[in-house]
C-alpha cells in the first residue's frame, strides 16, 4: 500500500497528528465502544462501512478516520451512489480516454482515480445499480480499474470507506444488493445510533457546535443554561446531528428569544406531550410572545414563498400593508430572497441582515 513519501511511511516513523477541530464521540456506552475500536483500526487499510440515520454523522466520521489514517495527506473523495445517474456512473467513477464514446474529447480521470493515496468514501452504497455492483466488486477484490476506452489497468492505492442510510444486511436479504459485495465492503461495520438514543451527549455535542458555528458566523453566543439544555435533550431531533446544528445556526445567529419556543411548539407537534417548565421556569407572556412571533414568521414565510418572494403581492394575501410587512421581515430576520434561491446548504439559509426593498 505504501507510496513515494506515503503516508504509511510517515505514520511509522513520526508523530501521529491529530487535527485540532475534534468530533464529539460523547458518553454513551455505544460511542465509547466505536472510538476504541477505531483507534485499532484507523491505522489499517480495513474496509469499513458505516451505518446510520440521515444526520447521524457517517460522513463526518469517515473524514475523522481519513484525518487519522495513513492517508490522511491524500485526498478525502466523496461519490454519492444517490446522486450520480445510472448513465454516467461508470465515466464518472473510472474516467474515460479522449474518444472513448461521443462527447469524449478529452482524456478524464475519475473519481476512484482522485482517490489515489487517500480515502475513497463511497455513500449510500445501496443505491448502487445491480450491474454496477459487479464492477465495484472488481474493484474491491483485485484494486484494479481502467478507464473508459483505455487497455490499461490501474491499481487503486486508498482507503475505501462505505457508508449507507439503509441497512445493507436488509437489502441484501431482499436481493437488491449482492452478498459477496457486503461480505468485501463490511469488514469493520460501525452503527451510529440516532441522537434520541445518545441524549447524554446533547450537551458537549451543543458546546462543539456553539464553538464551531459562532466561529464560522463570527458571532458571539452565550452558552446555554442547564434548563435550556434540557429542553435539546427532551427534543426529537428525527434530523439527527444536522437538525441539531441547523437549530444551532439558528441560535448564534438569531438569539435564543427567538428559539426557544421552536422547540416548545415542536414538542406539542411531535408527542402532543404538555410542555414540562424547565427549572426555573419560563414566563407565560413570554412564551405566548414567542410562539405568536414563530407563527407569523411561518406564515410570512410560506406567503412569501407563495408569490415568489413578491412582497407587495404577499402583503395583501397577509391583508396587511406593505410597509408592515417589511417591519415583520426585518422584525424576524427572514431569510432574503436571493439567499433563499442560492444557498444549497440549510445552516446557512439563515440572512440576519434586513431584507433589500423589491
Ligand atoms: N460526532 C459529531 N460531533 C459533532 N458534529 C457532528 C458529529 N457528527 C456529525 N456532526 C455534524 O452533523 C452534520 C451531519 O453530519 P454528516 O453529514 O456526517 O451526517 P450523515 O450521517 O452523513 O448524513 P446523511 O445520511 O444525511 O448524509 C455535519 O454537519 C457535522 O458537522
Ligand atoms: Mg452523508
């Protein structure tokens, strides 16, 4: 495995380097058992797939175990099964050479290519077409591809880290996936468990993302009291992790008046459990304040959405004048329209800065 000045190399001779910015494992008995394990086998060229709900951090730990591997000053390379087109997948994973097919008019490297002295994390593994699978095991089983149109083969040196929303045993069991492929990719398996199941390590979860999120914003935030902090561990959080730090955006940016009550109106929404005063309480009017200022934000929200961010238009579906409407969207902080068209990523959906004028 070892190349020219690899990594391997220097994992032997010098210091293991560990990057400053940590990820939170916590406390619970499950995660505990997942850092020890990876300690053993961070260093090794074990094929691992990692399993979880959407949010859990399955990307986020295989980029941890780049960082600590002996490729970790190689390249991180991501290929979504779930987003490429059946089509393209195979240009796009093993390139192609100039006049391979129509179009073709350069040489292209793929993404197993790029890969090459680093990590190759290949997501939702199970959306991966039958044929396909067969390919993938090829490469799994000898290291070898080539490129499109081209004769010769190339021998992939890189770590292969698999991960997948959907239980690759399941959709083994049900035919859609091959068993010989699991067996191959499923050496070292790790489960992240829903954050429900992990609410012990809410609050250190909270301090890294406040640490992260007001340096990436550059905004100061205050930490969050004990009883507030109860009110995240109480919560739901079906988004897992991402829904956490979405919410997280959301307080350095905003402020906790604004928030607090997402999550007392959330509670009612998801259990219709009555809401529990945190110690100390919280004062009814406001409470009532807030959750009247969530509900018109929600719906100043979806008018808007409604007339295409035209806000005369939604003004008078709100039957309420234009210049009041524009108090309200400055009042809540709503996203701008531009914003809303351009950011892909929903922790940075959020504008502070007041509307422009239509
Ligand atoms: N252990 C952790 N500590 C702190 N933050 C984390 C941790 N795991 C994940 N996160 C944060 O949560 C967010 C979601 O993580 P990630 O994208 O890795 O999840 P995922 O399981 O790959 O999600 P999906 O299934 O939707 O692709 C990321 O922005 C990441 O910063
Ligand atoms: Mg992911």
């Amino acid at each position: 495995m070892a190349r020219n000045g690899s990594p391997e190399m220097s994992s032997a001779g010098a210091q293991f380097v560990v990057p400053p910015d940590d990820i939170v494992f916590g406390c619970t008995p499950g995660m505990l058992a997942i850092r020890q394990q990876l300690k053993k086998v961070c260093s090794t060229n074990i094929p691992m797939l990692v399993q979880g709900d959407g949010g859990t951090g399955k990307e986020t730990l295989a980029r941890w175990v780049h960082l600590r591997s002996p490729w970790r000053s190689g390249p991180f390379i991501k290929v979504n099964f779930a987003a490429i087109p059946g089509g393209l997948l195979e240009s796009e994973l093993f390139g192609y050479t100039a006049g391979a097919f129509t179009g073709a008019n350069t040489t292209r490297i793929g993404l197993v290519e790029m890969a090459q002295g680093g990590t190759l994390f290949l997501d939702q593994i199970t959306d991966l077409e039958p044929t396909f699978q067969a390919k993938l095991l090829q490469l799994l089983q000898d290291g070898i591809f080539t490129r499109l149109g081209d004769q010769q083969e190339r021998r992939l040196e890189a770590r292969i880290i698999c991960a997948s929303t959907r239980r690759v045993d399941e959709a083994v069991s049900k035919g859609h996936f091959r068993q010989d492929l699991y067996y191959r990719i499923n050496v070292f398996e790790i489960v992240l468990p829903p954050l429900s199941a992990r609410r012990e390590d809410i609050p250190a979860i909270v301090s890294y993302l406040l640490r992260r999120l007001s340096a990436r914003f550059q905004r100061e935030a205050s930490t969050l009291e004990a009883s507030k902090l109860r009110l995240l561990q109480n919560h739901e959080w079906r988004g897992n992790i991402r829904e956490l730090e979405n919410w997280i955006s959301r307080y350095v940016l905003l402020g906790e008046d604004e928030l607090l009550q997402e999550l007392v109106v959330a509670k009612h929404q998801y259990s219709g459990k009555p809401y529990e005063l945190p110690d100390g309480g919280i004062p009814l009017k406001r409470i009532a304040r807030q959750a009247g200022r969530a509900m018109s934000r929600e719906l100043i929200l979806r008018a808007l959405q409604a007339n295409h961010w035209n806000r005369r238009r939604a003004a008078r579906d709100l039957k309420i004048s234009y210049r009041t409407l524009l108090y309200e969207i400055r009042e809540i902080g709503l996203p701008s329209k531009r914003l809303q068209k351009q950011t892909a990523k929903p922790t940075e959906e959020v504008n502070p800065s007041p509307p422009s004028p239509d």
